[in-house]
C-alpha cells in the first residue's frame, strides 16, 4: 500500500504518539518501582552526618533521578515538620512529649559525646583529663535545655562540682568552630561529626577520663502517611548505611 499525504501525516504522529506511550510506560514503572521521586530528609547533624553521606553517595549512583532533600535543626523542630509534612523521613530523637500522631520509630543507637577544642590547645597533648580540669576553660555549648549541654551539666553535679562559669551559648556550629580556634574554650561535639572534623585537622579531640551519652536516635515516619516508592528506596538504603536498627517502636 502506498500511503496518501494525509496518511505520512498520520503515521508521522502515531509513530510519535506511541514513542510517547512509551515513555511514559518506562516512567511510571520507574516510579512504581521506587527509582523516581522527590524524598525529603530531616536530620540532625551530629550522629548521622557519616551514614547520611554515604547513603546520599550510594542514591546518587544507584538512583540518579531520586531527587533528594536534606533538612537539617533539632529534634524537636524535625519532628513538628515530619507531623506537619515537609519533610518525609526523619532521622533524630523521639520527643520527650509524647505525640497525638502515631508515629514509626526504628532506634539506631544512642550518641556518644566528645569534648573538642582547637588543634593547638594544651590539653590536645596530654590527658586523659578529668571533669574538673576541664572546668577551668571556658565552653561554648548549645542552649540551655538542649539534651548535650544537660547531660554535661548532670555529670557536674553527679561528681558534686560547681558548674563552669564561663559559657557562651550557640546552636551554630560555624560559631562555635571560630570562637574555639580563637580561644581555649571547649565544646561538646558528636563523635561522628568530631571525628569527620578531626580528619581534616579543624579540631582535636581531648582525652577524657569518663565517657557519656545521650538519648538515642532513630528513624521515623508517619504512620498514617503512607512512604512513597521512592521513600521506600531512600529508607532501605539508609537501613544499609547505618549500625543495627532495633525493633520497631510506636510513639
């Protein structure tokens, strides 16, 4: 059969058409099967700095069109916009207040707490040093009611001293990062994100006499907000890049 001019137009665009199907066809199973769509993340900075860039390394070469967002803040502002759903996995420590909205809660491990300062201060070269040595600096802490700078304050009066007396407060990391190189004042930092900073010679890690931790993190989502596919991808593969996940909890 030899085609009319109207019909090289028809098969013009059939043939475009069902390239278009197509396309459309290989997309949705993409989505269907989890390797397409926008994932939001809400972390905190301390004790997932090092499984989140690997699972971000792996998803960029893994699934190249998940397009993901990191959201960073305190627990507690994480999980008011996890409620309120701007971001759809989080990864911090459950409120203290238990919420009207169930929520999935999978542990990951407590957070263990280093004391940092600056490369060249005279602590960095000896050690390991006591509570009431470190006393006698001066500190730059997160604000008072953050779980850090109470967990300090606890260990202070469980050993029956008084508490240092100099402190500036800042929840800014880059802030308290200059006032320490500037200073001989202390900071307490998580031993994830302390050890990535000491790698690159930014701060040095003291050695200490005791150890302390405190609450424990984990992931969550929203119950009755059931994940996308491609939230089930990103949570399987953090599952992949973090310690030993406990069972299941509902807060």
């Amino acid at each position: 059969m030899i085609p009319t001019f109207a019909g090289e137009v028809l098969t013009r665009h059939a043939l475009v058409m069902l390239d278009e199907l197509e396309r459309t066809r290989v997309e949705l199973n993409a989505l269907v099967d989890g390797r397409i769509g926008h994932v939001s993340i809400g972390a905190i900075d301390g004790p997932v700095v090092q499984s989140l860039a690997d699972m971000l390394r792996i998803a960029q070469d893994d699934y190249p069109e998940i397009e993901l967002e990191i959201r960073s803040g305190p627990s507690d502002s994480l999980f008011q916009m996890l409620i309120d759903g701007q971001i759809d996995i989080m990864l911090g420590r459950r409120p203290v207040i238990p919420s009207a909205h169930p929520v999935s809660y999978e542990e990951i491990a407590s957070e263990q707490l280093v004391v940092a300062a600056a490369p060249d201060h005279p602590l960095a070269v000896s050690g390991p040093h006591t509570l009431e040595t470190l006393s006698e600096f001066p500190w730059i802490l997160q604000r008072r009611g953050s779980r850090s700078r109470q967990r300090l304050e606890e260990l202070f009066l469980e050993r029956e001293l008084p508490l240092p007396t100099r402190i500036v407060s800042s929840d800014s990391w880059m802030m308290t990062l200059a006032y320490i190189t500037r200073s001989q004042a202390l900071t307490l930092l998580s031993a994830p994100a302390a050890a990535l900073q000491s790698d690159f010679g930014q701060i040095a890690i003291l050695p200490i006499d005791f150890s302390f931790n405190v609450a424990p993190w984990g992931i969550m989502t929203v119950r009755e907000r059931a994940p996308t596919p491609a939230a089930l991808t990103v949570m399987t593969l953090l599952r992949q890049c973090i310690p030993q996940i406990s069972l299941s909890q509902q807060v």
